[in-house]
C-alpha cells in the first residue's frame, strides 16, 4: 500500500503586527534584532483564534480542495504547543467540527514545532497498516514571546491540515527519516506564560545539527543530491536560518523560497514546515520533488522525500496558502498586547 497526501489545507490569521512596530516599541535594541531576524511582519491570531479554531480552518480548506467522506477518516492528530486547554484534547474537538465519526481514535501531540509532523508519522503508519482509510494531521499553534524577547520579533499564529490516504495521492512519500536527540535549546515550564530559550545555541547544535542529519541521510538513502529536488523546506525559527541551511546543504536559494513564509508570517511554530509544504503544493507539477524537513526543539527533525503525482491536478478551488499570507490587517502594538493579553492585571 502506497499512502501519501490526499488533501491539503492551510489557514493564517487575517492580522498582522509588523516588526518595526515591535522594534519602536522596545526602543534602543529593538531595530537591531529585527534587522538580524530578516522577519518583516507576523500574524496574529484574533481574541477568538487559538490553535483548535485554526486547525478547524485548515482542515475544512483542506476538505474544501477535496471532497473526504469524513466518516472514514479513522485518527485525528492535532500537533501544538499551544492548546487552550492544559486538560482536554483539542482533537475531539476537531473531529467533531468537521463530521468525523466516533469510530476513530484521536490525540494531541506535543514537541515543540515538530509536533504536526510527528502526527504524519502516526498517521501515515496507520493507514500503511491497514487500520485507517484516512488520518488527518494538523499542526497549529498560537505561540508565545515574552514581552521586548527576540522571541517577540517572530512568535506567530497559523496552521496546516492533511488527510493522508492510499486513495489516489497527490503526492507520496519516498522516504521519511528522524533525528532526536537531548538538547535542550528551548523550554517552558507550566504554569509559565513565556518559554525561554537558548540563544544562540538554539542555532548550533541544536537547529543545524538536527537539520543536517535528517537531510544528509534521507539523500544518502535515497542515493539524491540537491539538484534532485525542485523544491527544499526547512523549519522557519526566522527568515536567515532555513536560507542559511539551505545553502549549508547545497539548495539554491530559488528551491526554498517558494515554502519560506516567515518573513511575512513569523515562526507558526507547528505550523512552520508544514505551512510551507502547502505554499509549495499549490505551486507544484505532476513529478516535482520535495524534500520537507521539520525541527523542534529538545530536540528533533523529521524529513520527509515527497513526489507529486498527477493527480494533484484534480484538486478543487481553495484558498491557497499565499492568498493568505498577503492579505492581512495591520495592527499597533496596543492592539496586540491587547489580544495577545500581555497586560495582565
């Protein structure tokens, strides 16, 4: 059984602060970090947006783009860092929006912004073993930054929904590969509302060294080189780093940027890979080689070798991924404590 993706569906939230903003804001350091991040402006999601109504959108472009008896997706797995709720699962809730049956079986998943892609591991496996018709997987987030961080500067809100399927794919997977290790670069303990970070050792060797070796194994598997791929995504912490992989690993800067949403977007954190996977998918042709890469902190990578296949042609009219980017409110950054609730009483 060959699975792959059937369908695809994205969702950014329409506001938008933009990192000069920020940068007024904090004064003196402010438009030094944001020079340094290459991150112009990031979405922000409204008082009623959190992680499970962006996976609701998603999903439902997702749906829209092609028709899925819901009744036979069989796992519902929901990647986040940021649930509304510390105790119950955003999945049910996702599964119930959008008509699945009580006949299936549903999870959040959780590691930093590799959470979603996580789930595709799950949910492919599934469906490979028969268990499942079809396993959608979202990864979403509404993430966090301290106030006057440089954390603050790229911590955004979108997602990105797949139902995974051997029904006629879109695209297939010829190899998937993972690195994990005990780094870590990134934290937040409960109860705090602001995760911490590394610094620059979140860049080596923690982001670099994980990307390196999901990358570098997944070709020597597969016997490919750079030029084998028309289109590279890696995760999106900021606008330098997946350029400066890229580079590291031998892609041009023309086979990433299709997927390189945050320099309009932020970091969506779940969402980063698997968001540029849609921006790319929307652009791609029957044969294009893709090869998408995740990271999350603490800390591990996920690659991913992809082959669109010729039916992603007989997709239907949905909202691509770039007609969200673009659009987009601007908003002061009065406005966005405000709906980020950083004034706390």
């Amino acid at each position: 059984m060959k699975a792959g993706i059937v369908t695809y569906g994205a969702y950014v939230p329409s506001f938008r602060i933009a990192a000069e903003e920020i940068a007024d804001t904090w004064g003196e350091n402010g438009p030094a970090i944001s020079r340094g991040l290459n991150v112009k402006a990031k979405s922000v999601p409204a008082p009623d947006e959190d992680s499970i109504t962006i996976s609701v959108e998603a999903s439902r472009n997702a749906l829209r783009r092609r028709a899925i008896d819901a009744s036979r997706i069989g796992s519902v797995f929901v990647g986040s860092e940021s649930p509304p709720y510390a105790v119950k699962p955003s999945a049910t809730v996702l599964a119930a929006a959008i008509g699945a049956t009580p006949d299936m079986t549903a999870a959040d998943l959780e590691f930093a912004c590799k959470a979603g892609t996580a789930g595709m591991q799950a949910a492919l496996g599934m469906v490979e073993a028969g268990m499942v018709d079809y396993g959608l997987v979202v990864g979403a987030d509404t993430s966090q930054g301290r106030p006057g961080d440089p954390l603050e500067y790229t911590a955004s809100a979108g997602g990105a929904a797949y139902i995974l399927g051997a029904d006629d794919p879109i695209a297939t997977f010829n190899d998937i590969y993972s690195y994990t290790t005990d780094t870590p670069d990134f934290w937040r303990r409960d109860l705090q509302p602001y995760p911490s970070h590394g610094g620059r050792f979140t860049g080596s060797p923690a982001y670099f060294k994980h990307i390196t070796a999901t990358t570098t194994t997944v070709m020597e598997r597969m016997g490919t080189s750079p030029e084998d791929y028309k289109y590279a995504i890696f995760h999106q912490p900021n606008g330098k780093f997946p350029l400066r992989i890229g580079k590291k690993l031998g892609f041009s800067p023309e086979q990433v940027e299709t997927g390189l949403l945050v320099p309009f977007i932020g970091n969506t954190y779940s969402g980063s890979m698997m968001l540029g996977l849609t921006a790319v998918l929307d652009a791609a042709s029957p044969g294009d080689r893709i090869l998408a890469v995740s990271y999350g902190s603490g800390a591990g990578s996920d690659a991913f070798d992809i082959t669109v296949t010729d039916s992603i042609e007989k997709m239907s009219e949905a909202p691509t991924t770039m007609q969200q980017v673009e659009g987009g409110r601007m908003i002061s950054y009065g406005v966005y404590a405000k709906f980020r609730r950083k004034i706390r009483m």
